[in-house]
C-alpha cells in the first residue's frame, strides 16, 4: 500500500507551498482540526512486488492472513540486517509516478546502482530505506510549510513491524521514531470518535499505549550523504521519462 504522513496544524488551515495537501484531521462537536498531508503513492506495496514478482523472498501461505504478513516482515528484516548497506543500491518506487512533494506522474520505477556485488539481500534493504526516503522527502516539505521545528514522529501501520525500517527512519530523520502497542491507529481513531459522539467515553479516557522508540544510532553526516544520493536517484527517475 501508500504511505501517509499527517503533522496536526490545530484550527487553522495551512496552504502548502511545498506539495502538501491542507485537510480535515478531526471535528468534535464545532471544533474542526486541521492537517497538513504528504501522500507517497507506493510504500508497502513495494515489498509485495518483490515477494511476488521477483520472488526475492518466499510467500508464506495462511489461511488467516496475518500469519503471511508477520513471516514477510521478519524474512525482509533479516536480509535488510544481513548486510551492511545497499552496495550503493537505490529504488525509486515510482511505479504510477511520484507523490507528494514531487507529483510527478510521468517517471517510472527504477533500481540504479547495480553491480555484480549486489545480491537480493541488498535489493531488499534499498526498498526498505526507499520507503523511509520518501517519508524524508514529505517531513522536510512540512518543516517548511509549517516552520516548526518536528522532534518525533509517531507511526503505524504494517510495514511499521520491521524493526529495521524504522531503526533506519529514525536515523534518516535524526528525531525518536514511535511505535505503539495498537498498530492500526486509523482504525483506532475511527473508534474513538464514535465512542465520543455516542457518549461512550470523554475525551480523557482515551490514548494509546507506547510499544517501542526507535532513537538515532547513526550519525547526521552519514544519513545526510545517503539522503543526497536518494536525491540524485529520484532526479534519474525523472529525467527518463
């Protein structure tokens, strides 16, 4: 699937100058909470491509469902965690364009920096990273729409089960990475508002449970060069066009 990064602008409406969409978070009662969104059109929907087109991993079957999907996470997260580093590996996952803040819908997936020392275990840590690149790319546009200074982000979601995606993002960010013990928070949210509008609950009942933060390990000049080189493979992907 996509991804989906919202910052809460409170009661006002924030008009982006930076590809950000300007949308409703939340009402309660009259009061109306504003957001500003980033929409990544292809997240974790790039993993499914490798598992079931390139078969880089394998496809574990169950009839629950969930069961495919925890396997899947930690067969990525070992071969992410088996090698050091791409071996200078980038996948720009425009397979119907790029989102938010590019808009782009002309470029294509692409997988630049291939030599004959990169193997699938390389392959499978770019996506992941591309993954936490994009979400880079739409933090950044927020900081300057807003001109606040973000300090944590707080995520959900499947793909958030792999420990080293998140590990990654919160270097790439250098800012404390949450993850929470209820993983589908939109779900959640939903609930939420109709146990407040029914009466069910007030508004001080309500919270999630904190499951894990993820703090920067790595240095700002070494995920600064690997963010520039994301960059550089993004604009490959769009001069071919």
């Amino acid at each position: 699937t996509g991804g989906f990064m919202l910052m809460n602008t409170g009661d006002k409406i924030v008009e982006s100058n930076n590809g950000l969409l300007s949308t409703v978070a939340w009402q309660i009662g009259d009061k109306v909470n504003y957001a500003l969104e980033g929409s990544i059109f292809v997240s974790g929907s790039l993993m499914k491509w490798l598992r079931d087109q390139l078969q880089l991993f394998v496809n574990t079957k169950d009839t629950q469902g969930m069961a495919e999907s925890v396997e899947n996470t930690k067969d990525t997260q070992a071969m992410a965690e088996s090698v050091e580093n791409t071996n200078g590996v980038y996948i720009v996952p425009a397979f119907v364009g790029l989102g938010a803040p590019y808009w782009d819908d002309a470029c294509q997936a692409s997988i630049l920096g291939l030599t004959f020392g990169a193997n699938k275990n390389h392959i499978v840590r770019a996506a992941l990273e591309s993954m936490a690149y994009q979400s880079k790319d739409v933090l950044e546009a927020m900081r300057q729409d807003s001109q606040i200074n973000i300090t944590s982000m707080k995520v959900d979601g499947g793909a958030c089960a792999n420990d080293f995606l998140l590990q990654f993002q919160s270097d790439l960010l250098q800012m404390p990475v949450q993850r929470f013990k209820t993983n589908e928070l939109t779900a959640l949210g939903a609930a939420y508002l109709a146990g407040l509008s029914c009466g069910y609950w007030t508004k001080d009942e309500l919270g999630v449970e904190l499951s894990k933060e993820f703090v920067p390990e790595k240095s700002k000049e070494e995920m600064d060069s690997l963010y520039s080189n994301w960059k550089k493979a993004v604009k490959t992907c769009q001069s071919y066009k």
